[in-house]
C-alpha cells in the first residue's frame, strides 16, 4: 500500500454521542479496542466510544489532538498526541494504533511522523510512546529481549513495536506490567491482609470512600495528591515532569466524567493529626454488570509510606466495589515493574500478569527546527 492508497486527517471531537463527527470517533475507539485485544489476548481493557468521549471533554487543562488513518473506505489506524496545559513544557506523549491486518504498509509510520511534526512545530523535545509489546507475535527464531535501564523487565527486540520505535531513535526507559484480579477476592484473604495493614499503620490513619465526585472538604487535598502522582510515582528515565491539578480543573475533570456512564469509587486515608489526605485509590467501573473495573490512579504520599497504607486502602475500595457492583468479574490494572511495593500489594490480593508495555523516550534535536506556519498505580 502506497501513501496515496490512504489518507489522515484530524478529527473534531463530538460534543455528544450522535452528535456530529460520532461516527469516526467511534470507529477510532475501535481501533484503540482491537489494538489492546490483539496485543493483551483479552476484551477486559475495552471502552466504550461514550465512556471514552469526556476525557476528550476538558482540553483546556489536558491538550490532545486525534488523527485518522482511512483505508479502504474504513477508519483503520489512529493517533493521538498529548501535552501539559504548561505552555512552557517541552514534553509530548505520543500513541499510533493501526489495526493489525493494515500493518506493514506505511500507515503506522506516517501517522508517526504526522505527530513528531506537531511536536517539532510545538518545540516538544522530549516525545514520551507507551507501546505494548505481546509476546505471541512472530518473531522467527530470535528469542533475544531489550533489558530496561531500571533493571526490572524486558520487552522482546524482534518485536514489530520495538523495532520501529528503536528505528525512530527511541529508547526503552521503563517497562510496565499490566496485570488482572478476578473476582470476588476469598474474604478470608481480604480479612487477614486487612488486619495485618491495620496493625502496621496503627491508630493515625483513617479511611473515607466515596462514590462519583469528590466531596467539597477534601478537593483541594484530592487536587494536590493528583499532582503528586506525577513526581511521586516511578518514572525511570522518561524523567515526566509534574502535570499540575487545580481544584478548578479537578472540578472541570468530574464534571466531564459524570456526563459518561462510568462509576468512579473512591477510598482515601485521612492523617488524623494533619486532618489531610495521606492518599487514594480510584476504581473505575463500566455501565453494565459483566465487564471488568479499570484501577485508576493510586498513590501514598512519600511521607506516609511504609505502613501498609496502599493494601489497607486497595482492600477497602476492593470492598466498596463487591457491596456496589457485585457481578464485576475482574479487575486490570498497570504497573511499572520497578514498583516493587505496589507489584506485592498486588500480588498478595490475586493479581496475576496479563501483559506488558514499554515506555518509551527520544529527545529531539530537531524541535523547533520546522516552519510554525507549515497518548495507572503508582
């Protein structure tokens, strides 16, 4: 396939479903669907195009654009580029998704070269790519794996991914494990790892779950932990600079998502003697009784580590999720593998791995350089 046989374009994102441009927004969710279920074996990372449409919602406080491959009469790849609201960032995260029977025919590395354009054109230097890397691809007979710097992981170099991102002058920093619990969780086990939790973290520490939107007292702890998630979870060399919440857009960002059929449930533990929040975790629940929940963010600030604070607040919200939404089947969630502590709260739990993804950075000497007018746990 030739670059004339296909065409990209940037999509407006609808205001609502049905609305205008639905119809392609739609189909590009699609991709993004049968991409992770080619790559992870599994249907249980599956959004919906309504579930995923308010994040596209609040642009002001997190910049995205939305390209399309067309093909064939059909939406076929897509790609998505991301930025700080900080004008003065320098870092861009970048995702390409082609279908897999449209691959290898110059789809994928035009929509790339279309982002690292934007990029330059932004004086975006620092390109951050999540890539997953399947281990059921065929590789021939190389069995040879790139180590990541940190140490922990590995991603198969022979690998279609690997190969294009490391001939586009990118370099593996980190690997992430995604990872599934099913569900119920044996309560037994639930109880003694509560009470063990309980006893490490001692009489300081309470805990308060909510469902939906943060209440008033706790926005504007809830807003400076959502900045903490990004300086104080492992980043390894993509060395991601601190993505800064407001309480404004805190606001803004649960007002989106109440307009999708989502169900955010939340548990945080409260330092009693600061009276703030030492922490959180966020499950996110799909509409419907049989589809896996998605972890979102969870975190415990630095200086309240150490006291099993991450396994009491998983356990707790692991609860709030059984009592709410009983038939959930499972749960995914990602983490980097140099995140030894949260990888064994996890494992204690059930969780077992179900893939893995690399992340991925290349700074660009050339940002800048083009005419201006010419893509959680902590």
């Amino acid at each position: 396939m030739t670059d004339d046989a296909f065409t990209i374009d940037e999509l407006a994102i609808p205001e609502h479903p049905n609305g205008a441009g639905w119809t392609d927004f739609a189909a590009s969710v699609h991709v993004k669907n049968a991409v992770e279920m080619f790559a992870y074996g599994t249907d249980e990372l599956t959004f919906t195009a309504e579930e995923l449409l308010p994040a596209w919602h609040t642009l002001e406080h997190a910049p995205r654009r939305l390209l399309v491959a067309r093909a064939e009469g059909q939406i076929v790849g897509r790609a998505v580029y991301e930025t700080l609201a900080e004008p003065s960032s320098d870092y861009a995260w970048l995702s390409v998704e082609v279908l897999p029977q449209f691959r290898r025919r110059g789809i994928g590395g035009a929509l790339a070269a279309r982002l690292e354009a934007i990029a330059d054109a932004e004086n975006r230097a620092n390109r951050v790519v999540y890539a997953v890397s399947p281990e059921h691809v065929d590789r021939g007979e190389s069995a040879e794996r790139l180590m990541a710097p940190t140490g922990f992981g590995s991603v198969p170099l022979a690998n279609p991914e690997v190969l294009f991102l490391l001939h586009r002058g990118y370099r593996l920093e980190q690997v992430e494990r995604g990872s599934r619990l099913e569900l119920p969780v044996d309560p037994d086990v639930l109880a003694e790892l509560e009470r063990t939790a309980a006893r490490h973290a001692g009489d300081d520490y309470a805990l308060v779950s909510w469902t939906g939107r943060t209440p008033e007292r706790w926005l504007e702890d809830f807003a400076e932990l959502y900045t903490r998630m990004s300086t104080d979870a492992p980043t390894a060399g993509l060395e991601e600079p601190e993505d800064v919440w407001t309480v404004e857009r805190l606001i803004a960002d649960q007002d989106a998502g109440a307009a999708g059929p989502r169900t955010a449930l939340v548990t945080a533990i409260l330092h009693r003697p600061s009276g703030h929040l030492a922490g959180f975790t966020e499950l996110s629940v799909p509409a419907g009784s049989a589809r896996a929940a998605s972890q979102e963010d969870t975190l415990v600030l630095r200086e309240h580590r150490g006291r099993r604070l991450g396994m009491l607040l998983k356990i707790a919200n692991l609860k709030q999720l059984g009592q709410a939404f009983p038939l959930v089947p499972s749960v995914t969630t990602f983490n980097a593998e140099e995140n030894r502590h949260m990888l064994s709260v996890n494992e204690a739990l059930g969780f077992v791995p179900m893939g893995y993804e690399g992340a991925w950075r290349r700074v660009s000497a050339g940002a800048g350089s083009v005419d201006r007018s010419a893509r959680s746990d902590s």
